[in-house]
C-alpha cells in the first residue's frame, strides 16, 4: 500500500481514522483495527468526547500511524507500541 494507495482507499480497508494531524510536511492519521485483525473499529468503541481519555485502543485494538503527503498518498506507517 505505501507510496501506491490514496487515503480514500485506505480507509475503505481500515475505518476512517480517529484523527490526522499535520506533522512536518506530511499528515499523520490515527487509525484503530480490532485487535489481531485488519477489521475496522466497530462504532460502538469509537471514542465520545465527553468521556475522558480514551484508553481502549492499547487493550483492544491495534493502533496504527499512517502518513499521507499533500496528495494524500499513503507515505509510511508505523505501529503504536506500548512497552510495559
């Protein structure tokens, strides 16, 4: 997928991101799988905003970092590791 898909193909595999933030000159997109598997986040474990932090995704999930340049295509990703 890196340097090849767009981010509209990406998030038909994996869910719609939690959220992308600007980071240097690319965009970095949260995005959260079910744990073990490459099956998006069910929408009953999407974060709400008024419950405080979300700390699920370390116990439930698997948290991933894609990049997207400007064109929004998938630049690199990175997974979010949580050392005990």
């Amino acid at each position: 997928m890196v340097g090849v898909w767009q981010q509209p193909e990406v998030n038909g595999r994996l869910g719609n991101p939690v959220y992308c933030r600007a980071q240097s000159e690319l965009q970095r997109c949260e995005y959260r799988t079910a744990a073990g598997r490459n099956l998006p986040t069910q929408e009953v474990h999407q974060r709400i905003p008024t419950m405080g932090p979300d700390l699920s995704p370390y116990e439930n999930f698997d948290v991933l970092y894609l990049y997207f340049d400007d064109t929004g295509r998938l630049k690199d990703w990175t997974p979010v590791v949580i050392l005990p």
